[in-house]
C-alpha cells in the first residue's frame, strides 16, 4: 500500500474553489474531478460541480472544499496536485501530475 496521496490542493486553489462552490448552482457539495479520452495525447482532466457523492468515489477535502475523485480516475491522478494560476488575462485550474509521461503542446491532454 501506497502513502501517495490522490490528489492534493494549494491553498490557492481551494480559496478559488470555495468562491465557486459559493456561486454555483444549489446544492453543489464539491467539484467531481475525472479523466477522459480525447485530445492529441490520448487523456484529458474534467471537472463539473456535483450535488452527491457516489459510493466509489475518493473524497479529497480541504477546509470547505471538497474533490470527488471518479474511481476510473485514481490510477491516473494519484498523486497530482491541483493549483490556481493567475497570468496577465488567463486564469486557469492546473494539474503537476506525477504519472505524466507527456503532454500536448497546447497543455490540453497528456499520456501516462
């Protein structure tokens, strides 16, 4: 058994999340994190508000803020950490995922 933890948050991304967990539709408990397959390196991150917990999900919390992490997701973020980021006019969620092994030029998928 691993102590990697699934997945992490700076204290810049939960503070951004907890603002739009404030604004978003009634009753969102968190933010559902999942993997799909698309983009030109094969896997994408998705993130949608949820209003329930399902029985395999893996719950990441931190303060007021919780992830729900997909279980078909874990294998392939175990370990990420996710950040707010803020440059001049672009403001975006990131992943440093450890089990990357590539990504695309445009940052929009990555491989493991």
């Amino acid at each position: 058994m691993t102590d990697t933890p699934i997945m992490t948050l700076t204290d810049k991304a939960a503070d951004r999340l907890k603002s739009l967990l404030s604004q978003s539709a009634e009753g969102a408990i968190g933010l559902r994190i999942g993997i799909t397959n698309t983009g030109c390196n094969g896997l994408s991150y998705t993130m949608d508000y949820t209003t329930e917990s399902r029985d395999d999900d893996a719950i990441v919390e931190n303060g007021d803020v919780k992830l729900l992490i997909n279980s078909d997701a874990i294998e392939y973020v175990a370990g990420t950490e996710m950040d707010w980021e803020e440059k001049g006019l672009e403001s975006r969620f990131t992943f440093e995922n450890p089990n990357e092994k590539g990504r695309c030029g445009c940052g929009s998928s990555f491989h493991v």
